[in-house]
C-alpha cells in the first residue's frame, strides 16, 4: 500500500506547486533558465518546419532508412492538446505524462485509460474524408511515426546533464494534409480554430547512437 502511494506521489509531485517551490533550489543542475520566453527556443520554428516536413516525407514515400539521422534529432511528445479552459481534471489523475507549455497550454501524453480514449475520439472525429489529421499508431504497438516517444525521455539529474532540450512548436495551417497522419497531437476542440501544439526534443550537443536522452523538466522563465 505504502509502496504504491509512494509511486503515485513520485509521478504526481512534479505538478504540485508548493513541492516545486520548496526544491528549486535545490534541483538547480536539473533547471533550464531562460530570460524571457521568447528566447526559450533552440533553434527556430523554421527549422523545425522544415526537419518535420524532411521526415514526414521520408516515411511517406517509405524512404526512412536514408534519413534517420534527422529522426534522431526530433522526437516529438504525442499528446492531445488542451487549452487553458479545457477540462483535464479526471485525465490527469495519476498521469505523470502531462505537460505545461509557457503559455498555459496543457499536453497530455499518456497512451492509457481516458487519455488514450479522449486521443482516439478526437483523432477519429476531425479525420478529412481519407485523410487522417493525426496519427493514432503511437496507440499501438506498431508505430508509424518514430518521432512518437518524446514523454519518455527521463529528467536530467546531478549525475546525467541534460542532453535535449524541450521546444514547443505549432504546426501551421499550410502543412501538408497528406503528411498530418504522422503528426502525433490533436487539439481537444474542435470548434475552436487553433494549430495543433507539438513539442519536439532538440539535441543540446552531438548524441552517439546508443546513448540515453535526458532532459530538463522543468524552465524557469525570467
């Protein structure tokens, strides 16, 4: 009992303030700072487009092989999208894959339970005729998208320093329809006319394949 109680705190202590506040400073080596948020990104939303469009290509043509070293510089978190009003309450509880964007925006990432159901319906329902607006593979065992597994890379810690950083991107409304099926992120309304959220990982130095990932979870801002 005691021992599962402990798990669920583990997963959830990050989202409470008060624990937050209280160990910033001790948790500096794993903080990211940043003056202002527009200076939060690494490199610029330009290039993100452009690598994104390089690699969604490359797995329509079935051409992945010959780019998979710009695979490894961009994996994506997969998530349905809320906004600051949306409601997340019961899809948070013990969900340690939510994440907050600068702006308030709130990526739910988890592949399990209600997260997974709320993912689905709102993939299925803004699907366009044959084309699908998103992708739901990450849901299974058979991935389409490489990119799809950003919310599993582990915090950076004393001993491991970080070696990507998070960057959140908003995919435009000339994106390619054809291409949007290896998008891994749906908003959660429909009626409401936005660009759809993604937040990728950007290598912070050269990584060897093999190696582990490790980034910030937290960016303090100012």
């Amino acid at each position: 009992m005691l021992r599962a109680l402990r798990r669920r705190w583990d997963a959830y202590k990050y989202r409470f303030v008060p624990w937050l506040a209280l160990n910033l400073r001790r948790k500096r080596r794993t903080l990211r700072y940043v003056p202002e948020s527009s200076q939060d990104k690494i490199i610029s939303d330009e290039d993100v487009f452009e690598t994104l469009l390089k690699v969604f290509k490359a797995l329509f043509i079935n051409d992945f092989s010959r780019h998979a070293h710009i695979l490894a510089l961009l994996p994506e978190i997969k998530c349905t999208v809320y906004r600051k009003h949306e409601p997340i309450f019961f899809q948070s509880l013990g969900n340690p894959f939510i994440f907050r964007c600068i702006d308030g925006v709130l990526i739910d990432g988890n592949d399990k339970g209600l997260s997974r159901s709320v993912y689905r319906s709102c993939s299925r329902r803004d699907q366009l005729g044959p084309f699908q607006m998103s992708d739901e593979s990450w849901l299974t065992a058979a991935l389409q998208n490489p990119l799809a597994v950003g919310q599993y890379v582990n915090n950076c810690s004393h001993e491991k320093a970080a070696n990507v950083c998070y960057q959140e991107f908003d995919v435009p409304g000339y994106f390619p329809v054809e291409l949007k099926q290896y998008l891994p992120n749906i908003v959660y309304s429909h009626d409401i006319e936005s660009h759809p959220r993604c937040v990728v990982l950007v290598a912070l130095r050269d990584i060897k394949q093999g190696e582990e990932l490790f980034s910030n979870y937290y960016t303090i801002v100012g």
